[in-house]
C-alpha cells in the first residue's frame, strides 16, 4: 500500500454510504431537496455554515472530516461537535 492510500479521504458519497442512507434519506434528514444533496456530493455546492454542522452529525462525521471530504479549508475547522454528535 502505498502513502497515497493511506491518506486518502472518503468523498461526501462514501461517507453518506457509510451512514446507510441513501441521498433521498439524507435530503428528507436535513429538510433539503434531493438536488442539493446530489450537488454537495458532485462539488457543484457547499453546504451552509447551518447545513455543514447538521451534515457533519447525520454522518456521524467530525466536521474536520467533513471538511476534508468537501475539500475545505480545514484551519478553522473543529476536531468534533462539542459532545453534541451521538
């Protein structure tokens, strides 16, 4: 195995697919339309500062993980939720 496969990051698909849910349970989760989900999961969109934090505890995700999945600056990025995540 080499370094790169090591670091490499789940994109926002796989982390949702690791959640078990589909974009249509995700979209009805966080009251967002199912286009939305399909153009965060393509890179067309970013999720709102509101919808990025929901987004990261749907996962079960820290939001430093998230982040990184969405190709965000990650310098001001929280390790975790504050003990909000379940």
């Amino acid at each position: 195995m080499n370094s790169n496969e090591l670091e490499r990051v789940p994109t926002l698909q796989e982390l949702r697919e690791q959640a078990k849910l589909t974009q249509e349970q995700l979209s009805r989760q966080m009251n967002v339309g199912l286009r939305i989900v399909t153009d965060w999961e393509q890179g067309r969109k970013t999720p709102s500062l509101k919808n990025f934090f929901a987004l990261a505890k749907t996962l079960r995700v820290s939001p430093k993980k998230l982040a990184i999945s969405l190709g965000l600056d990650v310098s001001s990025v929280p390790d975790d939720l504050g003990g909000e995540a379940s």
